[in-house]
C-alpha cells in the first residue's frame, strides 16, 4: 500500500451494521435500507438479487425473456440496474423464478418499489442516463477515488469554473437554459461534500489541469487562481486528499483517460468503475478483474503524485507563475 497518500483505494474492512427489526420499521428498514439510500443503490440491489433468483432456477435471460413475453433487451436493462422495475413485473420474475419465501419476496417488491424514485432524476432532460445512473452511486459512495487529466474534477469546481468548462466543450447553439441545466446539475452533485457523513475522497489531478486557463480572456487568469484556491480550502477537510501527478512524470496509464472508483461499506454493493471515454462514458459494475487493474492503476499514480502534504506549496508555485 502507498504510504502517506491519502484514502487506500480497495483498503477498507469497515464491519457493516445490520439494521434491527421492530415493529414499527418502515419499508425497507428491515432489510438494512435506510430512507436516504438512492435509488440507483436499490437498482443496484435489486438486479443483484433477481440475478440470484434467475441463477437459482437455472434459467437464462433469453428463457425469461420468452416466457414472460418480454424483449431481451428489457429483462437486460433490469438485471443491469438501469431501469426501475414494478411491483407487477417483479411479481412475474419472481413468480416465474420460483420464489415463495415471504421475506425474499418482500425484500424484492420493496426494493423495486422504491427503485423507481427519482434523486438527481430531475436533470435527465440535460445528462445522459448512463451518467444519472454513476451519479447515483456517487452520491452513496463510502469512498472515492479519481483521477483527472485534463481539467478539475466536477465535485471540487467552484460555479464559475465549472461554467466555463461546460460551455466551452458545449455544442455550437446549444441553448442557454439547457447551458444553466447543466451547470445546476453539476453544482448539484456536491451536495455530496456537505453530508453529515461524507465520503473520504482521493483526488488524484495531472498538473496540466492546475496550469490550463479556463474561462478567462486573454491575459486574464481570475477564473483559475479562484479555483486553485478552492482546491487549497477543500484539502484542509480531512475527507479530502488531492494530490499532483507532475509533468516530469512523463507518460502513464491515466493519460488513457480519466476515471472513478467508488466503494461502498455495504456488502451487498459491488465497487463502481466509471471511465470517461467520451460519448457514451463506461459504466462497470459486475466486472471485478477490470476494477482490481484500476485500482492498481490508482495506486500506482498515488505513488508517482506529490504529497498531500505538500499541495500548498505546488499551488503557491503555480500562482506565482500567473500573470496577474
């Protein structure tokens, strides 16, 4: 493990703690959900156990898919966590799988009831559902890892950096209130760094993002001295390690693309990979060999970053080096 490097991506052995049941539990409690759990973790859940069920009765998606006069592509979508599902559908799974113990059954309606509500849902008319659904996770993650090449990660920009990024990648004529949307959206996500609880996050930052001015006109640097200063206030949380991978690194594997890594304390949610390959980005989930490489990956650039403790120091350095 690197030593003196921030949060450990894959170090964790937290014990989970199991909710009791009583009598006067609302839904979901007695499985261990609390109220705030989003949705996409319930997905998530929810696909891992039909997935088991359908395992259990030795039938394939295809079988399913005919039996119950649905497309594959449905059944696909379900098992993946990319749709909610109903109380009525989930009935025909479960039903068709054999399912009869009172408590599985519950625990799946539950599930796919409360599936189906909506948390950052209220941007998906300006962000692709794929990256609704990371969102999701993210917003539930009990740690982060990122690495990012090219600009600030969104859930460290301050407002006017990060509406300089969005417009200046936006499509020629894209209109102003879908412009705001997305701003919104991406200042929504840090809602995240304000939970009572929030998640120890590892930053991983190519210097040439800290370097890169954005959003200013000729000669003018005020949009990236603010941010660099943001950056220097975020790193004096003790949930916040941001590190600088420096250019005289020279080439690495990150340079292949930037990428986060979410884990989770709960036993039942499998690590998230997200790759940002451009258009569609890579959501991973149930694909544990190609996680564990990017895992190393992070590894590998905490131990070539600078230290964390040393982030003032490179920040003063590129400030001096701004005209003013």
């Amino acid at each position: 493990m690197v030593a003196d490097r921030g949060p450990q991506v894959g170090a964790s052995n937290l014990e989970v703690s199991r909710t009791i049941v009583v009598p006067s539990a609302r839904p979901g409690e007695e499985f261990g959900m609390s109220d705030n759990l989003d949705p996409t973790i319930r997905r998530g859940r929810l696909s891992s156990e039909l997935r088991r069920a359908r395992a259990a009765a030795e039938l394939t998606q295809r079988q399913v898919a005919e039996d119950l006069g649905w497309s594959l592509s449905k059944l696909m979508r379900i098992e993946n966590g990319q749709v909610g599902l109903s109380k009525t559908d989930a009935n025909a799974l479960l039903s068709r799988y054999g399912v009869t113990d009172d408590r599985q059954v519950r625990q799946v309606l539950t599930l796919a009831m409360s599936s189906r509500r909506q948390s950052m849902g209220a941007y998906r008319d300006v962000l692709h559902p794929e990256y609704l659904v990371f969102v999701g996770y993210e917003s539930q993650a009990d740690r982060l890892f990122q690495f990012e090449q090219l600009v600030i990660p969104g859930l460290l920009q301050t407002p006017d950096y990060a509406s300089a990024v969005i417009r200046a990648v936006a499509r020629h004529g894209t209109p102003e209130a879908v412009l705001q949307r997305q701003i919104e959206a991406r200042l929504a996500r840090q809602a995240i760094l304000r939970r009572p609880d929030p998640p120890e996050m590892s930053f991983v930052i190519d210097e040439g993002a800290l370097r890169r001015w954005v959003g200013s006109g000729p000669g003018r640097t005020d949009i990236l001295r603010a941010q660099l200063e943001h950056l220097r206030s975020l790193t004096r949380r003790s949930s916040i390690t941001v590190q600088i991978l420096p250019f005289r690194h020279g080439f690495h594997f990150g340079m292949m693309g930037p990428f986060v890594i979410l884990e989770f304390d709960d036993v039942d949610d499998a690590d998230v990979l997200f790759l940002e390959t451009g258009r569609p980005n890579l959501l991973v989930r149930d694909k544990p060999d190609q996680i564990s490489q990017y895992k190393r990956v992070f590894q590998d650039l905490q131990r070539a970053g600078s230290p964390p403790d040393s982030f003032d120091i490179e920040v003063d350095a590129i400030l001096r080096e701004l005209p003013q």
